[in-house]
C-alpha cells in the first residue's frame, strides 16, 4: 500500500521568526493519528528551528534542494550531510524552478539522488512538461526523458532506500491552473509504467507519485481519488496554516476509481 504524502514546499518565503510561527500553528492544527505523512520544506535557514518545533508530532522536515557535492570548497552550498544532522528526512531534487532558474539537469539530479541516498535522505525527486512541451505533444517524452536520466544506475541504492516522484506540470505551478484530474492520473500512470520499466513492478506499485501544481483545499480530494495519484506537492497553499491544515484533512478520495 502507498503512502499518500503532502509536502509543503515552502519555496523562498518566511523569514525565521515566520517559519516559526507557521510551523508552531501547523503542529496544533495537523492530527498525527491519519495515516497521511505530511513533510515540510521551509528555506535551508530555518530548518533547524522549525525541526525544534515539530521534532516530537510525527511531520517531518524536508529541505528544497542540496549540493551534488560531499563537502568542500563550494561556497554557499548546502550538503546532504548538513541536511541529515539538521533534522531533515527528505529533500526536494530537480524541481523545475531549479531547472529553470538554476540550470539543473537529470545528470546534476542524479548526483544529487545518490548523495541523498547515503546520507539517509529520501528525494522527492520532479519531473514535469512546459506548456509549449504540452502543446508540441512531447509530454510523454519530456517525462520519460527525466525519469530514465535522474533515476539512472540506482538498483543498489533502491534496494535499501525509498523515493518520491513528484508530477509537477510547470504550466500549473503558481498559476492557478491545475491539471484536471484526468491530465494528471494520464501522467502519473504512465510515470508509473517508466518505473516500472525502470526498477520492477514492486518498486513501481511502492512508489509514491505525488501531484503537484496549483493543489488546494478544494481540488485535492479528487486528484487523490485517482488512482495513481499519492499526495501532492503544495507551494502557495502551504504558506497559510488554515488552508494546509485544511488540504491535508481533505487528503482522502472521495471514491474509489
Ligand atoms: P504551487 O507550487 O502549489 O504554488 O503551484 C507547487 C510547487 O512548485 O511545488
């Protein structure tokens, strides 16, 4: 059975004193008792003292991206050594706005994935197609290309640790237009044939695919009711303790499909 997880990438915002009081609020809002994991990802600085906060409620902490790097001479980067001893479980790799603005490639991603691994840490690793991709029809390409490519030569690794894909569409990200639910289980089930091809059916069927772009309190019931759908990557909603707390308890299908 896949866990369905939420994460809340917190992208670029809240100063310390912020992160603090979201994190505080969220802790008093989110029951640990459902079987949803819920992840946070507040910026590199205030993961310690938001891991303070949450350290003993059972949500766990996630960083947003790490160095393809051990250690060493690389100024203003973060290791996945530091991430680990800070508290983290999980860390974000390739996000599109990493991608985009940051230049990363699936070789990069792929570095990175295996550094993660031997520190313990499990990726939340994304892939997603531009609108002018959509519209060329090469969606499925697009996707096939960053999962064979970031998730290259890891049979080792996966044979004691887990990952998380994320289906983050880039045409959906902070624009407030979702993927309907059937654009989305079209693409996470084929997500789920690549890994499959990639790693075996058990590693496919165990493998969470969380959704993400534009997810919000009321049109997360139905991305989750797909079947191939398993939590979601949220950026914006997660910034207001009310409205995650309020997706998250919404987290559950409405019907089987
Ligand atoms: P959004 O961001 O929910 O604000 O669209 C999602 C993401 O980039 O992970």
């Amino acid at each position: 059975m896949r866990k369905i997880i939420i994460a809340g990438n917190w992208k670029m915002n809240t100063t310390l004193t912020e992160a603090q009081t979201l994190a505080s609020e969220l802790k008093g809002l989110i029951s640990s008792e459902g079987s949803t994991e819920v992840i946070l990802c507040p910026p590199f600085i205030s993961l310690h003292a938001v891991n303070e906060i949450i350290k003993d409620s059972g949500i766990k902490l996630g960083a947003q991206t790490m160095a393809n790097k051990e250690s060493g001479a690389y100024t203003g980067e973060i290791s996945a050594a530091m991430l680990a001893a800070t508290g983290c479980s999980h860390v974000i790799l390739g996000h599109s706005e990493r991608r985009e603005y940051y230049g990363e490639t699936n070789a990069l991603i792929n570095q990175k994935i295996k550094l993660a691994f031997a520190h313990n840490l499990t990726p939340i690793v994304c892939v997603g197609e531009t609108l002018e991709q959509r519209e060329q029809n090469v969606t499925f390409a697009i996707i096939e290309q960053q999962l064979r490519e970031s998730l290259h030569d890891l049979s080792a690794e996966l044979a004691a640790h887990s990952i998380v894909i994320a289906y983050e569409p880039v045409w959906a990200i902070g624009t407030g237009k979702v993927a309907t639910p059937e654009q989305a289980q079209e693409v996470h089930a084929f997500i789920r044939k690549i890994l499959t091809s990639l790693y075996g059916a058990s590693f496919s069927e165990n493998t969470s695919v969380q959704y993400g772009g534009s997810v919000k309190p009321d049109n997360i019931a139905e991305l989750i009711s797909k079947p191939d759908i398993d939590g979601a990557l949220v950026g914006g909603a997660s910034l207001q303790a009310n409205s995650f707390a309020t997706l998250i308890a919404t987290a559950k299908p409405v019907a089987a499909n």
